[in-house]
C-alpha cells in the first residue's frame, strides 16, 4: 500500500499499459487494523483509480488458503476466480 500526495493511503497499482487490465499489486492491511473495513474502503477507491487510467477490467491475484480471507472481500466486490494456481517452496540450505 502506498501513500497519496494527499496524504490518503493508497492500494498498490499498476495502470493498464496499452491494454485495458489494470492490475491490483498488493492491497493489505496492518494486522491490528483487520476486520475494520479498511480494505472495504480501499479497493473502490483503487478500482476507480484503474478506470480513470483506463482500465476496463482489475484483476489481483490471492491465493485460496489466504488465513486473512481477502478472498471473501474481493468477491463480494465483484471479482470472480479465474485459476488457481498451486505455489512450491524447497528450503535450500
């Protein structure tokens, strides 16, 4: 998340470069600052951004097992799961 001239944060985005799907980095929020609604406030605000740079359509990436349930807040802001994708971690020392 990143901070505005105006002093208001911001999610992290990536406007659309010569195409119409923008792209929400990162949308997080501080551990004691979950369950207020933050995120609630923010990924409108970084939706709308998007559109105004021209994007047609935000896509993100999360992943299922997420314990913070991020998932249950960007579908019931409209977005619908495309792929899930299966990530492997290998120490290796």
């Amino acid at each position: 998340m990143g901070e505005g001239a105006d002093g208001r944060h911001r999610p992290l985005l990536h406007p659309p470069p010569r195409r119409t799907v923008g792209e929400v980095e990162e949308l997080s929020v501080r551990a004691d600052r979950r369950r207020l609604g933050l995120g609630r406030t923010l990924l409108p605000d970084g939706l709308r951004s998007l559109r105004e740079q021209g994007a047609a359509t935000a896509q993100l990436y999360t992943g299922t097992a997420n314990p913070h349930r991020s998932y249950n807040l960007y579908e019931s802001a409209g977005f619908r799961r495309q792929n899930e994708y299966v990530r492997y971690r290998k120490p290796l020392a």
